[in-house]
C-alpha cells in the first residue's frame, strides 16, 4: 500500500479529514500508522507505546483496512471493544470506503490462545 496511501488519508483533506469535522494530522499518529503499515506489508511484529489522546486507534485501524488482509484486534476492555466496534471501526469504514467484512468477538470461546 505504501506511506504515500497513508499520508494522503491522514492528510487534514484526506479520508479522515472528510468524515471527521475539525480533523488535524498529528505527527505521532502518521509516524504510529505507517509503521503498522510497513508491520502489515512485511508480516513483522510490531510494539508501539503512545499516550492517551495521540490517535492510536485510527494509526492501526486505517492500515490494517487499507491493506485489504485479515486483521485482528483484541482489546483490554469490553468498553474499548465496544468503542472499536461501534464508534470508531464504522467512522473508518465510511472515511475509507471499506467493503470487507468485519465481526465482533465475544466470550471466553473467542479468546486467541493455545490453552482451552
């Protein structure tokens, strides 16, 4: 996909910019996404630590969806979860123009682990 595609939708006329009023680039937040962009195109690991209110949610959530490849989030919170899921996530559908699937996750049976 590349950080040009990421740039433009973090851009204050970009995807964002066009579905939510008031939206300014932040540095931290482009630097965050494309670095989760490069994670997802080279299938690498990735651990970004950034404080509240720097705009993590939509630095993992535009390329993940860009990238058009199975993505999973687990959160600490059914209260994020339900932020992601219902707030969030569909307000980045629409800025995007996503037409993949996308499901909510719930109960112990939907835990990512080795161990039952």
């Amino acid at each position: 996909m590349g950080s040009r595609t990421i740039t433009k939708a973090f851009a204050s006329d970009g995807a964002l910019g066009q579905v939510i009023p008031g939206f300014q680039p932040r540095q931290p937040q482009l630097d965050m996404a494309n670095a989760v962009d490069e994670a997802i195109e080279h299938q690498t690991q990735l651990v970004v630590e950034a404080g509240t209110g720097t705009g993590k949610t939509f630095a993992y959530l535009v390329p993940a969806l860009l990238s058009g490849k199975k993505t999973i989030i687990s959160t600490g919170s059914k209260n994020l979860q339900e932020q992601l899921f219902h707030r969030d996530l569909p307000l980045m559908v629409e800025a995007l123009g996503f037409h993949g699937k996308v499901s909510l996750l719930k109960g112990r049976s939907n835990y990512l682990c080795l161990d039952s």
